[in-house]
C-alpha cells in the first residue's frame, strides 16, 4: 500500500514553511546550536518565542488543512472504559494521646524568613543572572518538531485527521 503523498496543491506551501525554518536556522542556529549554547539573553528569547510561535501556527495551519483532505480513517477499538477510582479509607494508628498538640499560629511560622527586596529588583551586585537568561532546551525541541513536521508531514496528517 503506498502511502498518498502532499498534494500538489499545497506543496507551494509546505515549501514556504521550509524555507522559514531555513531562516530561522540562519538568524538563531540549528536546535543543535541551541542546545549547545544552553542560554540566552532574554531579549533574544522573546524574538525566538514570537519566531516559533509564527512558525507553529503555519505548521498547524497546513497540517489542518491536509488532515481535512485526506480520507475519515476506518474506526478503531473502541476506548476502554474508566474504572471506578478505588479510595482507600484513612487509618488513624496514632493514639489520640500521643499526637502533638495543635501549635498556635504564631509560632507556626517561627523560622521562616521573607526576602525583603521586590522580586523585580536586582540585588546590591546587580541583576540576577536567572532574570537576564533564558534556558533554550525548550526552544530547541519546538523548533526540532517543527522541522520534522515541515519534511514528512503525512505522519502527522494522518495522525490528526482520527482526531477530526
């Protein structure tokens, strides 16, 4: 059985999508890249959220309009049933005259310390390094979907198309 292919109507677009990845890969680095350099400053990170945010709508967008084009998938087993959640009565093994006593609420916040700055002020030796950071492991997964999406995206098609 072969597999269909993308239809030749919608090839013009799927070829727009890699050449957007293409770009992507040449402003900010293949996800390798990314994930090498680790972090990045955060300025940085907001043109790569918005960057992959647009990339992933496009991708959907297409993946959509090909799942619709393509035929209803034969139906499968049906779901198994949920099973009744089993609770477990609670069990008080502790004699009543071995608990502790009830601590009044002053004294249960004994011990504990509060920062004294607002959270959006840096301290005495200036920002903190975690607010002008960003971890890029996330952005490098996205954007690793994205490209195996835009190469072989029938897979993907297909898989949407039992959930329409």
């Amino acid at each position: 059985m072969t597999s269909p292919v993308v239809d030749p109507s919608e090839k013009p677009l799927w070829d727009a999508l890699k050449a957007l990845v293409r770009l992507f890969a040449q402003l900010f680095g293949q996800p390798a890249d990314l994930l090498e350099e680790g972090a990045m400053r955060r300025a940085e990170a907001r043109l790569v959220s918005g960057w992959l945010r647009g990339l992933e709508r496009v991708a959907r967008a297409l993946l959509l309009v090909m799942a619709a084009g393509l035929p209803k998938p034969a139906p499968g087993r049906a779901r198994r049933g949920r099973r009744a959640p089993v609770t477990i009565p609670p069990k008080d093994e502790t004699p009543s005259d071995l608990r502790p006593p009830d601590t009044p609420p002053s004294e249960a916040w004994a011990g504990v310390a509060f920062r004294a700055l607002p959270p959006d002020s840096s301290g005495p030796s200036g920002p903190h390094r975690s607010r002008t950071l960003v971890l890029v492991r996330g952005y490098a997964y996205r954007i690793e979907a994205i490209i195996r999406v835009a190469e072989a995206p029938m897979p993907f098609a297909r898989r949407l198309a039992r959930r329409l």
